[in-house]
C-alpha cells in the first residue's frame, strides 16, 4: 500500500532558547543617521547649485546655461520636498542673474531684467513642483505597491493554513483490505483544493469509498469538501446502498448549499470477500477497471444521477460489477482527464485509456505512475489548472 501524497504533519516543537538579552547602548554614541543623511543631501543639492553657476558664469552670455539650474532644482524637489525645491528655484533664479551680470552685459531696461527674472522663477517653481508632485506620486504608489505586496502574503498565509487544514481532513491511512492494495494520489492547483476522497467501514466487513469534486477551486472548494465530508459520515450510518448514500448527500446540499455551488462524486461499497463492486455517480466521471486478462481498460456504465447540491429532489441508481484477482480500480476527478497543455487542449479520456492500454497485471503503484507520467507529458511543464485526485484499488492475483 502506497500513499503518493502524504498529508503534512506538523514537526513537534522544539526546546525553546532564551535569547540573549541585547547590550544597552548608550543613545549619544549612536550618530542620528536621518540627520546625517538630511545634511548629506544639502550639501549635495548646494554643489549641483555651485556647479550650475560655474558652468553658467564660465559660458558666458553668449551660451544660455540656464537649463544646467534644473538638475539642482530637481534634486532639491525629488530629495529633500516641495519647500526646498522652491528655495531652490529662487536662489537658482538669483544665481542666474548674477551671472550674467558677471558677464557684464546687463539689460537695457529694468523691465526686461524684471521680465527675465520673472520668467527664470517661474520656470524654475514650476520643475520644483513637477519634481515633487512626481516624487509625492511615486512614494504613494510604492505604498500601495508595499500595501498591496503586505495584503497578499496575508491572503497567502491564510490560504495556506486553509490548505493545512484541508489535508487534515483527508484520511490519515487507507483502509487495509487483506488480498487489496492501493495507491492514491492527490494534488492540488492552488494553497487549498476542492477534490476529497474518504473511506468508510460499514456492517458485513463492507468498504465505503467516496471521490468527490467540489465546483471551483481554493477555499470556497475546500469548504465544501469540508461539507461534504461532514455529511458523508452523517449518512452512511443509515443508508445501506451507494444511491441511497448520494441521494440523502444530495437532499442536505440541496438545502445548504449557496445557488451555483456544487460537488460532483462517485460513491463506491466494495465487498472484499467476494470483491463485488457497487458504485453509483453524481455527475461524476465513472470508474474505469483494468481487467487482468481481458485487455483494454473497462470503463465502467455511468449508473447515478446528477450533480449534488442543485437538484435536492433528484434520484440515483447504481450499478454493480466485480473484481476478479489481478483487477484494479481506478477512480479520478476530472482534473485527470481535463489536463491542459500550453495551447489549453485537454488530455481527454482516450488518451487516459491509451496509457493504461498496457497496464493489465501491474500493481497499483506502477499504474498510478503511468498515469501521472501520461499527464506530465501532456502539460509539458504548464501549471496545472485543476485539481487532480486518483484512487487506484488492485485486488492481487
């Protein structure tokens, strides 16, 4: 017997380890590094100014170096905020107008130099509120980028403890069977799925076994699993048949279930001392038997009813077969045959049958590897989109 998806368990705790107490620090020995970061970015913008004045003092009038202000003006607004920028831009402006009277050619009239200095301010006001409304509006998208990045690993530590829990609710074994073996294999697509399987000991030494799908994926699914398992375990204490067990899942679903929500399944009763076979569906993918001397996979008539949940009234039947020694078992939700490959084609059933077209005689284990290297190949590397659940039952030879 062989479990390919162990459900976790948590590792015990270990001792726990005083930390050692930090060493005081004295607060005047450790520097105020705003301060000195604040003082830094002065003296930054102050050598921009210098420079911008130099280069425009040595040009001259003849070469307009008024531009070479703006990187000033900007460091100013982007560094160290609005007010600074705009301090900035009136002693740029001034700076300019220094230099070109170092350049000894000063203007004709008092209202051109007005004009000119009017216009130099402005300029440089406006790229000083440019700058910082730009900087105002970057600072406020990294904090809704760090808001956003702080609100998804929330979202993804509870959907991991969702997953956790989930994986609690499956069986922790497999029910031993003598002459019977298995292999299971679940996976999900995200943190939390909706595929469960669960098994259940009934009267006469008979085995319940139950796969079912809830509608969607993450924990809305994994709610309803959580349903479905609850109910299951309610019902079968009085229901002796697999129609009568999904019809009574169904009449609670129907009652308790949101409109749109639902769980397809396949409810099997296995008597292993004559290994008849009773199994009834809900809208569920039917079993497929490999026989072990008859060739082809088996898919067995899809006897049941419809979906659970959205018909509380609906009936089911059932049908039977029989597994003989060297037979397996194969139950699935459609995540199997609803593979996708990167173009979004599906692997489909006929490409399930051709993988297990050569499977008669092998144990379950090597049964349910083919199957999963069936689909690795067919993904190619894409994520899988659904969940994936195989129970694989073999009764030896």
């Amino acid at each position: 017997m062989t479990v390919a998806s162990a459900r976790p368990r948590a590792d015990p705790p270990g001792p726990e380890q005083a930390a050692p107490s930090p060493r005081p620090r004295a607060p005047f020995l450790e520097p105020d590094s705003r301060r000195i970061g604040a003082l830094l970015r002065w003296i930054v913008a102050a050598a921009l100014l210098l420079a911008a004045f130099a280069a425009d003092h040595l040009t001259g009038s003849e070469v307009s170096s008024s531009l070479y202000y703006v990187i000033a003006i900007a460091y100013a607004a982007w560094f160290l905020g609005r007010a600074a920028g705009l301090g900035m831009a009136v002693l740029c402006a001034l700076a300019w107008l220094e230099a070109y009277t170092l350049a000894g050619r000063p203007f004709s009239h008092l209202a051109i130099l007005l004009w000119n200095l009017f216009a130099e301010v402005s300029i440089y006001a406006a790229i000083a509120l440019a700058s910082s409304f730009l900087r105002d509006h970057v600072t406020r998208v990294r904090a809704l980028a760090d808001h956003l990045a702080d609100a998804n690993r929330l979202l993804d530590r509870e959907a991991l403890a969702v997953g956790r829990l989930q994986r609690e609710l499956l069986p922790c074994s497999l029910p031993r069977i003598p002459g019977y073996e298995w292999s299971v294999h679940y996976e999900t697509c995200t943190r939390a799925g909706g595929d469960y399987y669960d098994f259940t000991v009934l009267p006469g030494g008979r085995i319940g076994i139950l796969i079912a799908d809830a509608s969607g994926h993450g924990a809305a699914a994994a709610v309803l699993m959580a349903m479905t398992r609850t109910l299951l375990h309610t019902v079968t204490e009085s229901s002796p048949t697999p129609e009568h067990v999904l019809g009574r899942l169904n009449r609670e679903m129907g009652r308790l279930l949101p409109s749109g929500w639902f769980v397809t399944a396949c409810f099997a009763i296995l008597d292993p001392s004559s290994g008849s076979l009773e199994y009834s569906l809900a809208g569920h993918a039917a079993p497929v038997v490999i026989r072990a001397h008859t060739g082809p996979p088996e898919c067995l008539p899809a006897a049941g009813g419809p979906l659970l949940g959205p018909f509380p009234g609906a009936r089911y039947d059932s049908a039977r077969t029989r597994l003989e020694p060297g037979d397996a078992l194969i139950l699935y939700t459609d995540g199997l045959t609803e593979a996708e490959d990167a173009g979004g084609r599906l692997l489909g059933e006929d490409a399930v049958r051709t993988a297990l077209g050569s499977a008669p005689g092998l144990e379950p284990d090597a049964i349910r590897a083919r199957v999963l290297d069936c689909v690795g190949r067919h993904r190619a590397g894409v994520a899988a989109s659904d969940d994936l659940t195989l129970l694989i039952l073999g009764r030896k030879a």
